[in-house]
C-alpha cells in the first residue's frame, strides 16, 4: 500500500481542486455524442434483425489472394505493421487484422514472418499470431521466431524489413499500419522481389507511394472497416453505418456553413 | 475471468482519459497523468522484451551455422558493446567522462553520430531512387485516369522547378497558376476527405474498444 501512498495523496489533492468541464471542446463532446448516438441507433437495429450492408473492398478481398499465392508458392507471407508504437491506434488495428493474417496462414499451412520496431507492438504481435493460430485449430503453426524484433529506429528497421524482403522471398508483403518515410523503400523492395503487396494505412502522405507502388492499397477509413468486413458481425457493421451517417452530417454541415456562414455564425454564438 | 479483467482495465482506463480530455483539473487530470506515468515506465521496460527477442533469435542463427551466421554475430557484439560503452560512460568507469562537460566527446554520442547517422541518411537518400521508379510507373499513360496523372504530375513538377529552356512569360505565369490550383484545391480536397474519413474510423475504432464491442486484440 506503501507504494500507491503519493499515488492516493496525488488524488486526494486533485479533489480538492474540483473538476471543470472544457468548454472549447464542447463542439467535439457533440460530434462524439452524436456518433455514439448513431452508433446505438444501428447496434439496436442489427439486434432486431435489419441487415446492413458494406461495399466490396478490393484490398481487403486481396488479402485472401495474397496469402493463397504464397501457399501456392511454398514462400513466406511477410506483415509489416507499420513504425509507430501500440498508442497509436493505427497501430493496434494493425495488431487486429494481423490475428486474421496468422488465422488464414495458419490454415494454410504457410510461414508468417512479423518483422516489428517496438518492442511492445511485438508482444501484441507473438500474441494476435498466436491467437489466431489458434482460432486455425493449428497452435503448433505459431513460431516464436517469426515475430521479430528489428531496431528501435526507423531507417534501420527499414533496411532490416528490407533485407527480409529480398534474402526471404516473400510472396506476399502485407503492409498495415502507420508509416512514415519508409513507406516507399519498403514498397519498392518489396515490387522489385516480384511479390503481390497489398497496403493499408490512415496516414494521407504515405498513400500515393503505396498507391504508386503495391498491388492493392486500403485507404483512409478503409483501413478501420477491416475488422468489421471480414468478420460481419452486426455490432462491428453497426459503426461502420454510423459512420458513413456522421459523414453525410458533417458534409452537410459543411455546405451549410460554407452557404450561410454569417446566420449559422449568429446561431451557434 | 482471463478475458473479463482485461476488457474491464481497457473500458475504466478509456473512459478516463476520455473524462480528463473534456475536463480541466480534479481527479480526471490526476488520473490521466498517472496512466501516461505508468505508460512511459512500461515502454522503458519492454526495451528489455525487444532484446531478449533480438538475443534469442540471432544465437539460435548462429548456433546453427545460417548461412548469414557470421552478419547475425556482428549484430549481436555491436548491441553489447555499445551498451556496455553506453553504461561505462554513465558511471564513470575506465575514466570515460565528457572532456570539458562538452557530450560529443563521449564514445557513445561519436559511434551515433559519426556511425550509425550516415548509415540513417544512406538509406534515406535511397528514397531519391525509388520516388523515380515509383514514379515511372504510376506515370505510364495507360488509362484515362493515368494519362490525368501524368498531365497532372507533369504540370506541378513544371511549377515547382526552373525551366530548362526559356518559356513565354505567359506559359510561365499559366503553368504556375495551375499548379498552385491543383495542390491547393484539388490535393488539398482529396487529403481532406481521406483525413475526415479516417478520424471518423480513429473515433468509430476508440469507441468500439472503449465499449468493449471490439475484442479481437485479446485472447479469447
């Protein structure tokens, strides 16, 4: 108890302070209400039995294709998860979709090498692989040493990833997750090996190097439907409509405020 | 149980930061400062996790003789010896001391500096290359969409280099208000709908983990 004493006195000071609601954010707390709102709306609504439905993605169907032709090749799918730490949450999407990768390899029966940059994403990394050779019915697919720690740093990480990619093989580079940089090395390493890529990632300067360079690219919000896409499940599908609807708000939103700035101004002071 | 205490940790510690970014001081605040405390302890720590990993996998190469066994044995003595340089210097030892207070006289900051950042900037500058490859062909006119492309790439890269040979003033003036266009309205337009489109799945995503509706980061 002794350790968590500053913790409790650290507390007790800060109730005395008393808490004050930040009124600058007030325009954030109601878009987050109202998407949280649609959210439950359509949670509700799948529960009862209404269907809803997501477009094709290409990229996401692609990732089958890739693992399938690596089985056929008898060569190693190779996931990137992208540099950023587990905060981010590109990242631990990146961590989500990875347990399907390892399920479908699993399956498969093909070699999955997790190169990783942060030594706590490669803890999430042995995990969601190991998970998901588990949901294969195949726990002895998991190797240990195909999760592997490269370097803290970015160019050295890259040139590992790099170096994995030609002296290994791959027939599959999958890419997800935040990249900076490094994007276009990776990408154009992994084209010169002749292996299909597909890519995926929220950061908008690295979209046109993937776009340029891999098979298939998940862009933008693409990227945080994969889990919902590949599993259909209702609640997951259910923030997927609540976000299209937030979207068709804020369009309008826009249009209304770019329209009639001047009264809408008067409305909201 | 194995499952339930994580979702528990994840939806309390969630909703707290959440409560400390709308609020100003009190308890959230505290609360919030803690958990980035306890975050930066954590990923210190896991440094340990990545070299255990780095460690095992490199002598397991090595002991069984892989053909790129003698580059996994240059890797594994750098990682030590520049630990082992690095704490020497912490505490003193052998007399290694920054001459004068002045840091780049440590052995450790000349190995970074005159070492491994070269090495950084080499494999960055190989971007140069790949931008041209990438480039040649996104280029290729093959499409309407890519002969836009090309028109498109073309003019901004008129606009944003000198010419190589003389070009009407009026040509000039066209080619530098078109590009001024085309990176102001139209790329501008495409980056802001992919940046709304993925804040709303940054936020679709927080929530869904913060609820407890997306599990599948855990073992279930």
């Amino acid at each position: 108890m002794s350790a968590l004493t500053p913790l409790c006195l650290a507390l007790q000071d800060a109730a005395a302070d008393g808490v004050s609601f930040d009124d600058p954010k007030l325009p954030t707390l109601i878009a987050v209400a109202l998407f949280g709102g649609l959210m439950f709306l359509y949670q509700f609504l799948a529960k009862r039995g209404t269907e809803i439905s997501i477009r094709r993605i290409a990229g996401l169907d692609a990732l089958d294709e890739a693992i399938g032709r690596s089985t056929e090749m008898g060569r190693p799918v190779l996931y990137v998860p992208g540099i950023d730490e587990i905060k981010e949450i590109q990242t631990i999407y990146s961590m989500m979709i990875l347990r399907h990768v390892a399920r479908k390899t699993a399956e498969y029966g093909t070699a999955l090498i997790v190169p990783v940059k942060d030594s706590i994403v490669m803890a999430f990394a042995e995990e969601a692989v190991k998970q998901g050779c588990l949901d294969a019915g195949r726990p002895d697919a998991y190797v240990p040493d195909n999760v592997r720690y490269l370097s803290n740093e970015q160019f050295a990480y890259c040139a590992g990833v790099a170096g994995i990619m030609s002296r290994e093989k791959p027939a599959a580079n999958i890419m997800l997750g935040m990249f900076f940089a490094e994007s276009l090395i990776l990408a154009e390493t992994g084209f010169s090996t002749g292996a299909i890529q597909v890519a995926g990632t929220a950061k908008q300067h690295q979209l046109p190097f993937f776009v340029a360079a891999c098979d298939y690219t998940i862009m933008g919000e693409e990227y945080f439907a994969v889990t919902a896409y590949l599993t259909r499940e209702p609640n997951l599908l259910a923030t997927i409509r609540a976000a299209d609807w937030t979207k068709i708000i804020m369009i309008a939103y826009l249009v209304a405020a770019v329209t009639y700035w001047p009264e809408l101004k008067d409305l909201l002071s | 149980m194995k499952r339930e205490i994580p979702i528990l940790l994840t939806i309390l510690c969630g909703w707290m930061v959440i409560t400390a970014f709308f609020t100003t001081g009190g308890v959230p605040a505290a609360w919030n400062d803690e958990l980035l405390a306890w975050g930066v302890i954590f990923f210190s720590v896991a440094f340990l996790l990545g070299i255990g990993n780095l460690v095992r996998i490199n002598l397991k190469q090595i002991s069984a003789r892989h053909p790129d066994w003698p580059y996994k044995a240059i890797l594994l003595f750098v990682l030590f010896a520049y630990l082992g340089i690095g704490v020497a210097e912490i505490h003193g030892w052998f007399g290694w001391v920054a001459a004068d207070g002045n840091t780049e006289t440590l052995r450790r900051d000349w190995i970074y500096n005159r070492v491994f950042a070269p090495l950084q900037a080499t494999m960055f500058s190989l971007l140069a290359f790949y931008i041209a490859s990438a480039a040649f062909r996104a280029f290729r006119a093959r499409s309407t969409e890519a002969t836009l492309l090309l028109i498109a790439g073309a003019l901004v890269m008129m606009g944003q280099v000198p010419m190589p040979i003389p070009v009407p003033a009026a040509v000039e003036t066209w080619i530098a208000t078109t590009q001024a266009f085309l990176m102001s309205v139209v790329n501008t337009a495409g980056q802001k709908a992919v940046i709304i489109g993925a804040t709303l799945g940054v936020l679709a995503t927080g929530l869904r983990i913060v609820l407890g509706i997306e599990r599948s980061y855990l073992s279930e």
